[in-house]
C-alpha cells in the first residue's frame, strides 16, 4: 500500500535525523482511514496516528512534519491530559484545547530543517504574541507554557481579560 510505504519513509528519516522521536513513531500504532475531503491528511486519538489517502501525495519533508507533530502530540499526553483537564475544570473547548496543543507542539518541531510543518500551522510565540501581548522566542515559550497553562490564559469562560480582548 502507498501509504504504508510513505510511512515507512518517514519513520527511516525521523530515526536517521531523530533517533528518539524517530523511536516513538516506530512505537506508536499506525493505520489508513478513509475521510471526507479537505479533512487533514493525518490524526491522532492519542494511542494511533491515522492516515488519509491525501498523506501519500504529499512532499516528503511535510509528510515528516505531519508524523513528527501528531507523534509529538502522543508523547506529550495531550488526548489524555484534555481528558484531565476536564475533570478539574468541567467542560474543556476541544477546539482551543487543541490550538493549544498544536501551537506547543509546532514550536517544539518549528527549528528542523528536516522536516516542514504546514504553512498555516500556528506556533506558540504567535499564539501568545496576537493573544496576550507576549512577546517571547519559542525557546523562552517553551519553557513557560504547558498546555494546561496556555488553555487556562486563553479560555474567556475563565475571566482572562487578556484573552477575551484578544478574541475580539
């Protein structure tokens, strides 16, 4: 399958340039699905990254940064974590909980020059510049910010002034 073989590219070139992160998408489950157009090329449930038939026609250096970023989001417990999240909080926006975690996560990716995130893939020094006036290297941002801590800033339904002005 053209996928699988996609996959299997992939995975060589994150261990060859990234032993670690390459050794966490040989760990991790991997299967094709099929979706509705214009849906992403790739998703995780936490546990499995899911494959779309559009994965296969991309270039190989953004097939890298779609596998590394959902692999990423895997290591870093984010699927359980929302989950937990929500247990102390209540009702958790999947929809930011999300932003929150990709920003972490492409920022985390964003230096490799082996790989190529999408055009549109939000950062977390972007995020926090254009939400809370913060203006910090993705390094620095990095080191401050969990996604818990960044959800909690962002969520207006939790009274941050600087979040709800942001929004507007």
């Amino acid at each position: 399958q053209a996928v699988d073989a996609a996959v299997a590219r992939v995975q060589r070139r994150m261990v060859e340039h990234a032993p670690s992160s390459g050794g966490l998408a040989l760990w991790v489950h991997h299967s094709d699905v099929d979706a509705p157009a214009g849906a992403a090329p790739i998703y995780t449930d936490g546990l499995c990254v899911f494959y779309l038939p559009a994965f296969e026609r991309l270039p190989l250096a953004e097939q890298t940064g779609w596998v590394a970023h959902e692999v990423l989001h895997i290591a870093l417990r984010h699927v359980p974590r929302h989950a937990e999240l929500e247990q102390v909080l209540g009702t958790v926006d999947l929809a930011l909980f999300n932003l929150c975690a990709d920003a972490i996560v492409n920022s985390a990716l964003g230096h490799l020059r082996w790989l190529t995130l999408p055009r549109d893939a939000v950062t977390l020094e972007l995020l926090l510049a254009r939400t809370l006036g913060l203006e910090l290297s993705a390094q620095a941002a990095l080191l401050q910010w969990d996604v818990e801590r960044l959800y909690r800033a962002l969520d207006d339904r939790l009274g941050a002034p600087a979040a709800r002005n942001a929004r507007s």
